[in-house]
C-alpha cells in the first residue's frame, strides 16, 4: 500500500528557477501574446529537436484539430477511429463534418486500414486517424487509400510527440498533423497543442486562422479564430524542451520495466507497435474480460494506485452526442478490458516494482 496516490501520470516539468527566468523577462517586456517572442522560439526549438520544417503553437490539441479542418475547407464525412479521446470527434462535429467511424486493429489499436474503404462514399472529405498513446498507425496503408479517393489525411497526433515512422517524425506526415501539449503529455506547456503541415500554404493559412484571420498587415482576409499559444505557455514549452530526450529516455526505460514483468502473465496482451516507433507514452494492458479487468483496478485501488480505463468508453458509443450508434466491436471489447498503469517522470523504479508486485493480477 503505498502512502501518497499513484495516478496514472504526472506533468513533467524542468526546475522552477529555469521557468522563473523566463518569466522574469516576460514581466520586464510586458508582452504576454499575440505571438511573442518565446512563442516565436518554442516552434523553433521543437522544429529543430524533432527535425521538421513548420511548427505553429496553439492554445490546445482540440483547436488544433479545429484549425486543421477549417485550414482544408472540409465539409462532409470524415472517417475517423472511435477507439480515442472524446477531442477528435468533438473537433469534427465543431467544424460542422460528421464523424464515421472505422474499427481498430485489435493488436495495435490504431484505426484499422482494412476497413476504411467500405466506408467511403460520396460524402467522404477526409481520414482521420490517431496514433493512440504514441503508436504510429499504418500511414502507407491510409496514405493509398487517401490517394486513391482524392481524400485529405489529419493525423490526430496529441499523443505522439517523439514518435517516428520511416526516420522522419510521425508530425510530418499527413495533409496537417495536430498535435497536443496538455500537460500529461510528454513535452507540455501546460495547455497547448501544434498544427505542423509540410505544405507552405496550408501552414501560412493555419497561422492567418491561429490570429483572428488575419494576413501580415492585420487585414481580415480569413473566416479565422484565437488559437494563439500565450508566452506564459511558450515559456514553460521552452524550459521543458530541453528535458525531452531524458523524458523520452525515461519513459521507454519504464515501458520496458512494466512489459518484462508483465509478459509472464498469459492472460495480457500489449499494444503491438509495428509501424515506426512509438514515444512510449502509456502502458497499457489488454485484460480477456472486462470482469478482470475491473478486479485488477479494484486490487490496484485498493493498495493507492489508479490505474485509468483509457480510452472508456469506445466514442462511437456516446448515445447523448450521436444520433446514429455505429457498431465498432473491436473497440468496444478493448475499452471495456484495457487499464493503462502510472507512468510518468517522476515514478521511481522502486515504485514500479512494487506496483508490479501487487499479487492477484488476475
Ligand atoms: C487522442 C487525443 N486527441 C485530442 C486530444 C485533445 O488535446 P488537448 O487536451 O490538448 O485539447 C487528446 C487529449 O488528450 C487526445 O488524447
């Protein structure tokens, strides 16, 4: 029984004194947004730590999802994984598109490219999938689809900073990839969240919806919105960034801990990471029936540790925000019997092992 909680995760976040003497200069400059200056730096700083072109700083993951709808000029159906965060979905029906949704894969628990096609009809604008807790999905499988039906990709990335697939970080890929940096992420501001296209006047455009619609010379010239990042933000992103490399270090170091333990016990199955390589960043594990999963959760509890039913319940299943159910088996069953155990900077080892060693697993 351990004395404090164990949650599931905790923010990291670099020494105070570090994030103190950025905000001193903040308090000497005045300036707090609209694109200051350490907002300016912070999309450089991950620019250059995760070697890719276009950074745009946003107030947070969703309306990162948002402007990358908006910045397509979609309208219309847009396929999407059930097995995620509310965020997605309520991204897409914010932007006025109706969310379909397409199974997972069982094993990766990525959305599941083998049945996307019989999905896509004439109302069909875009795929959304997401690399769920930082695994890379099937991109040259969604990639041909999009390609074969003339269809935009957004990659919901917000749990995949320091992922790759093919040497290239996972950001890059895709029409736009939002990403998030809410504070259970692996880099965070606190709040805050990135749209990263390859494509120059897709990017120019999400800057001009970031800022109200405007162009250089403040004129309205875009249907825009406020989803600027504040550089009380930025400078916490700026502090951060610097730890990423020990934070990604750390975190595959403890994935492994818990997988090695973990492996002896027949009754669980892993996420599978095929495409690329994941960040790591949850550990979750796949229980045969939703019963022992929630008596595992039970035992957890009990001894202060709390575990998260993450992603619960599968999306496609909120009667109160859909009014046409679709049936996802696959991502119903995983729902109901997956349990994502503590991970985070600050665990120790020492903890690990104890929370390992809470018998009764099953
Ligand atoms: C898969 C997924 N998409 C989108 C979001 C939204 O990100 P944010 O919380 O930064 O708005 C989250 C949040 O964690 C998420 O897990």
């Amino acid at each position: 029984m351990f004395d404090k909680a164990i949650y599931v995760t905790q923010p990291t976040l670099a020494p105070l004194e570090e994030y103190v003497e950025l905000l001193k200069g903040i308090w000497t400059s005045g300036i707090l947004t609209h694109n200051g200056p350490l907002v300016q730096q912070f999309e450089k700083d991950i620019a250059v730590k995760l070697g890719i072109n276009n950074f745009i700083a946003v107030t947070n993951g969703t309306i990162a999802l948002q402007m990358s709808i908006k910045a397509l000029e979609l309208k219309g159906e847009i396929i999407t994984t059930p097995f995620t965060w509310i965020a997605t979905v309520s991204a897409i029906k914010w932007e006025g598109c109706t969310p379909v949704f397409c199974d997972i894969e069982s094993d990766t628990l990525n959305i599941d490219p083998a049945k996307i096609e019989m999905l896509i009809n004439e109302r069909t604008v875009a795929i959304m999938p997401v690399h769920v807790f930082g695994n890379p999905c099937n991109i040259e499988s969604i990639e041909a689809i999009a390609k074969k039906y003339n269809l935009k990709i957004i990659y919901d990335a917000a749990h995949a900073i320091g992922s790759t697939y093919n040497g290239k970080s996972i950001l890059e890929y895709g029409d736009i990839s939002a990403t998030s940096l809410h504070a259970t992420k692996l880099l965070n501001t606190g709040e805050g969240g990135g749209c990263i296209s390859s494509n120059l006047e897709i990017h120019e455009k999400l800057k001009r919806i970031r800022f109200f619609g405007h162009n250089k010379d403040k004129s309205v010239i875009e249907d825009g919105f406020n989803g600027k990042m504040t550089e009380i933000h930025a400078a916490l992103g700026l502090v951060n960034i610097k730890y990423f490399e020990k934070v990604l270090e750390d975190r595959k170091y403890k994935y492994n801990l818990y997988k090695e333990s973990f492996r002896k016990i027949s009754e669980l199955k892993f996420q599978k990471i095929v495409n690329g390589n994941s960040n790591y960043s949850y550990f979750p594990v796949i229980f045969e029936t939703e019963e022992n999963a929630l008596k595992y959760e039970k035992i957890l509890n009990n001894n202060n540790i709390y575990p998260r039913r993450y992603f619960y319940p599968s999306v496609n299943t909120y009667s109160n925000i859909f009014d046409n159910i679709q049936s996802c088996p696959v991502s119903e069953k995983i729902s109901k019997t997956i349990l994502c155990m503590p991970l985070y900077y600050k665990l120790t080892e020492s903890e690990i092992e104890s929370i390992i060693n809470i018998e009764n697993i099953i």
